[in-house]
C-alpha cells in the first residue's frame, strides 16, 4: 500500500509556445462629421459679415479756412550788460603762500624682524650684496633689520625699490625712533 501512494518521477515535458495574435480592431464608423462641417462654416460666416457687411463711416472732409496771421513786433531782444568782465580786469588777488616745513624728522627703512638673530644677520648679508648698509638690533626678543637713517623719504624709497628687484620684499619706511 505503501508503494501505491508513490508518486511516479517526473518525465520532461516539452515547452509550450503559445502564438500571440494580435488583437483585430474594428473599423469605426465612418460617416460625415456634421458637426465639424457646421463649425467651419458659422466661423467662416463670421469674418465674412465683420469683413464686408460693417459698412466704416467716412471720414469727415476738412474745410480749410484761411488762417489770419496777426503781425505782432516782437521789440528788439535787449543786450546784456556784464559787469563781471570789467571788475575782473580791475580785481586784485593776493594769496599768502606758506612755506614748506623742512622735514626735521628723518627716515627708516626696516626689512624684516626676527627671533633668531642668524636669520637677521643672513638679511643683512643680502642686503649688503646690494650695496647697502644695514644694523641688526635687538629689541626684546626679537632682531630687527634697520636701514637708515635717511633724511628725505624718496631716497628711502629709491633704496627699497633696489631690493625689491633683488627679490627683499616688505621693507616699510617710518619715520626714525
């Protein structure tokens, strides 16, 4: 009984392929559109009525009537009379010039500032390829490299501008302390 309830091994099918049809549509009616028809021809019914049926009123003649010229004489426009010109001539200014202070101050010109004294005195070796003489001081606990004094600014500038083409940026100018 036991054996009965076996089932059988499976046997291997064949795969079914099923056809797709394609699906037939029905042809619509076909009959005239009547409607479609109607709203041509009432559109058309209109612009013709706008177009010719409005008849535009004629535009109103002008009458030309002679136009009388009154001659009225303007009198003869008066000169200006400028007074300006003759107290100019007469005018005279005196301005007080002030003399120019001398700068009793002079100039320096520092390059740099440093805590390691043996990077300021690298800078003054460059800045002494250049042809210019510079100090190394000590303030607090850092080493300024000063250049100066110089008694007039622009001399000061001539020299910054010498080490700026030698590659020596970010010298200020101040006044000497």
């Amino acid at each position: 009984m036991a054996t009965e309830n076996r089932r059988k091994p499976a046997t291997p099918k064949k795969a079914v392929v099923r056809k797709r049809t394609a699906v037939k549509k029905t042809a619509s009616k076909k009959g005239i559109p009547y409607l479609a028809i109607s709203a041509v021809v009432l559109i058309i019914g209109f612009i013709g009525f706008f177009m010719f049926g409005v008849e535009k009123p004629s535009a109103p003649q002008r009458v030309n009537k002679p136009v009388q010229k009154k001659e009225d004489v303007l009198p003869e426009k008066p000169q200006p009379i400028w007074e300006y010109e003759k107290t100019l001539k007469t005018k005279k200014i005196t301005v007080d010039i002030p003399e120019k202070e001398a700068q009793t101050r002079p100039y320096q010109m520092q390059c740099a500032s440093f805590r390691a004294r043996g990077d300021a005195e690298s800078l003054k070796a460059k800045i002494a390829f250049q042809g210019l003489n510079s100090e190394v001081l000590k303030t607090g606990d850092w080493y300024r490299v000063i250049l100066g004094p110089y008694e007039r600014k622009r001399l000061a500038e001539k020299h910054r501008h010498k080490l700026q083409r030698a590659k020596i940026n970010g010298c200020q100018i101040w006044f000497w302390r």
